[in-house]
C-alpha cells in the first residue's frame, strides 16, 4: 500500500491527483487535503468522472502544524505532497518530522514579507530529516524540478561537464483575458518584479527587474520575447553541480502582460507590505489576487503550447559541444486531460512523478534532496509515458547572447 496526502486544491494539486489516479498502481490511496474542502470535493468528482478512482478529501489550514500533524497521523500517509504555497513549506515539514512521514513540495519557501525565493530555510532541515531516516524532496515541478532533471540527464549521457546552461520558459499560450497569472498570482508577480540575479564565475550578477532582453525562437511556438529572471533552481544548480560557470534563467511575457504590470506596479498594488485600509491592515498584492482570474478558470480558454528546456554547453571528450532538452505542452490536450491548462499541467505532471520516485523508492535517502542530486533516467522515462516527453538535440553552436 502506497498512501499520500496532498495538501493544497489549486491547478497543481488537481492535476497532480489526477495524474496519481491514473497511476494507481503506485498510488493505491490518495486523500486530497486544502484549507476549503469543496475545492477538494470538486478535484475529487472530476477525478471520479475521468478516472474511475475515488480519492479522499479532507480540510486542513496548513500554516497550523498541529492540525496538520493530526491529519496526517489520521491518514497515516507514506508521503506528504505539499503543493499548497511555499508559506506553508516550513509548517507541513515540520509536520512530517513530528509523524515520521517524507516530505515533498514543487516551491522552496517563502516568507509572506519577503520575495526571497531562496532555499536556506528548507537546505536548514537537513539534519533533523537524516536523523529521523526521512526525505524531503524539494522542488518537483517544471521549473524547478523537470529543468534541473534535464541538466544532470545532460551530463550523464551528452556531456562530461556543463559550462553554461540556460533555461528558457516560454509560455505561448493565450486565455484571451486583458491580465491574468497562470499560477498563483501572489507567487507569481513576486517572482517576476524581483531583481534578476543569474550565476557566473562563482558570483551572483544582479540587473533589474526584467530589463534583459532577448528575443528566441521557440519549437512549435515561434520567435518570442525572453526576459533574464532570477529563479530558484539556480541556487540549488551551483551548489549540486558547482562546475558550471554560469547559469541562467529566461521566461518569456507578452507585451499586454508586462504593460499590465508596469502600471500595477506604479500604482502600488504589487506591494508585499501591509497598507491600512478602512481601519484594516491589507497587503496590496493579496488584494490584487482577490479580484484577478483564479489560474484555475483559465483552462477553457487557453490556447496555445508552452515549450520548457535546457540549453547547455560543455566539453565531451575534450570537444565543446552544445544540447538542447525540452518539453513542448498543448494548453488544450491538458484541459482535455485533467481540466487544467498547461502551466498547471507542467507543474502537477512531475510533482506525480516525484512522489512516484520517493514511493517506488527509485529514488531514496534520509534528508533534504533538491531534484539534481539523484539519477535521471527513471524520472526521464516517466515524463515520456506521463504526458510531458520531451527531446534533446544538439545545436550547431552555443548560444549567441
Ligand atoms: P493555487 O493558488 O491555485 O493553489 C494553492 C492551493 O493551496 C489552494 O487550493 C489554496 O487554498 C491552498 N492553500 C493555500 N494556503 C493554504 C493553507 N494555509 N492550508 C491549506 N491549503 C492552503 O496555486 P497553484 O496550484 O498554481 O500552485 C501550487 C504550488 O505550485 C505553489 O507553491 C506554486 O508556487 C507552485 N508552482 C511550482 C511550479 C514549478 O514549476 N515548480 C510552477 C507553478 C506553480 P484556497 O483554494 O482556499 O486558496
């Protein structure tokens, strides 16, 4: 028996139980925990309907570690999958340390008063997770996860050192609204107005927020604006594979999205800071959140492929050599799939296949892990059989920005 509680009833999580419900050999018991249970129930009735398999549900507030703790020592789960937000890293660790349980999330931690997107906090459990013989998998998304899988792939069967990698995130996809996020708004207007930090030479370079341009020609997407973003499988890179001498991020925006921003911001309303309202603190950009599309909606309208990869470069017998990995995602055939679109799709698909790898125990170990760390092939091969296959090919020459 294979039991896991996933906590957190947004796009990610409907996909990701989706997913497991077609993999029920692995997954023979699935509870479906977050802080409104008729979200749950929902997930539960489309899984029902598209699967045949009946999940459990459950309400939890997950910033509460006892309440947590005592859902989990109730359901009595081999793994927690946290794909709740990364607020609730720390508390849905601790509450695994207290029942003995492996711990998985798709985001490092975040306090609410800080975009930091850094991995200290959760790299700090290390002890305590090896001394307790328990794992905790960080990260299991797209990017991260599937973006940090695809370099140690790289290096294991192309390449015998990486150099440079750079990473491109592009989204092709168009939901016809005037402004809306793919995920999580609050998460994602933190991460994109955050200086762009990126890795070179054993130093950080920083540049301000999304003032690096380039312009790249997606597969099956077209020519597209990338911006230079800092992202957190950065950190986990040069720290895990310490021989690359720069690594960088790229996600692509429109330009009706970064007009949207630009206001938005002027005006205030992506502040993370409490502002006094009618005698009530308020933060602006939870306000924000408040009156924008929820992701989740987004699924009917969507159009369009998102195209993930790695570029990287380095030496292969001595010769200098440059790969291309990547993964292009149909909005629509995720929507027909699991009701989601594909920025969901991309994220709920691998945080699957993670929690495959910690219950098969194809990957296994006591303490904290970030996606890098274990061998690539049985996570590759899923992503191939799971919806997300992806392709490598090498280029002619290295990028030439
Ligand atoms: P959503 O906001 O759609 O979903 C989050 C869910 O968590 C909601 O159901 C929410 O409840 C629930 N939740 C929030 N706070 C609590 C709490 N205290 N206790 C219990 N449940 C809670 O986000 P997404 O599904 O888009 O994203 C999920 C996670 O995936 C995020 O951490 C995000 O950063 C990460 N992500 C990672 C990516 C990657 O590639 N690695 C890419 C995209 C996302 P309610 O419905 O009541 O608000």
């Amino acid at each position: 028996m294979s039991k896991v509680l996933v906590i957190g009833a947004g796009g990610v999580g409907s996909v990701a139980v989706h997913k497991m419900a077609m993999n029920a050999d692995i997954f023979t018991d699935i509870t479906l925990a977050s802080r409104r249970v008729a979200k749950c129930d929902a997930i539960a009735e489309s899984v029902k309907t598209r699967t045949g398999v009946t999940i459990k549900t459950a309400q939890v507030d997950a910033d509460d570690i006892d309440a947590t703790a005592a859902l989990i020592a109730q359901v009595q789960p081999k793994l927690v999958v946290n794909l709740a937000l990364p607020y609730q890293d720390l508390s849905i660790m601790e509450a695994c340390l207290k029942t003995g349980v492996h711990y998985m999330d798709t985001a490092n931690y975040e306090p609410r008063d800080e975009a930091k997107f850094e991995y200290h906090w959760q790299w700090a459990y290390q002890e305590r997770f090896k001394q307790a013989g328990l794992m905790a998998l960080l990260g299991s998304g797209f990017d991260p996860g599937v973006t940090s899988v695809f370099a140690t792939y790289l290096k294991k069967h192309h390449l015998d050192t990486i150099e440079t990698l750079d990473i491109l995130d592009c989204n092709g996809g168009d939901h016809g609204q005037h402004f809306a996020t793919n995920f999580n708004p609050e998460i994602n207007i933190r991460e994109v107005t955050a200086v762009a930090r990126h890795w070179e030479n054993g130093d950080w370079v920083e540049t301000p927020p999304l003032s690096h341009k380039q312009t790249f020609d997606f597969d099956q997407v077209g020519p597209k604006n990338m911006y230079l973003m800092y992202h957190e499988e950065i950190e986990s890179l040069k720290t895990h594979l310490p021989e690359i001498k720069r690594i960088r991020f790229w996600m692509t925006f429109g330009g009706a999205y970064l007009k949207h921003l630009e206001v938005l911001q002027n005006v205030g309303m992506t502040r993370i800071d409490p502002v006094m309202y009618e005698g009530k603190e308020i933060i602006p950009l939870q306000f924000l959140k408040a009156v924008l599309p929820e992701p989740s909606s987004l699924g009917v309208t969507t159009k369009g492929k998102t195209n993930i990869g790695d570029i990287a470069t380095g030496k292969k017998d001595g010769v200098e050599k440059t790969f291309y990995i990547l993964n292009v995602c149909d909005h629509e055939e995720a929507y027909a799939e699991t009701g989601n679109q594909a920025v969901s799709y991309t994220t709920g698909v691998p945080a699957m296949i993670g929690a495959a790898m910690v219950l098969t125990g194809a990957w296994s170990g006591a303490g904290v892990f970030n996606m890098e760390q274990f061998d690539p092939d049985p996570f590759m091969d899923m992503l191939n059989t799971q919806g997300l296959p992806w392709q490598v090919k090498e280029l002619d020459a290295p990028l030439a920005f």
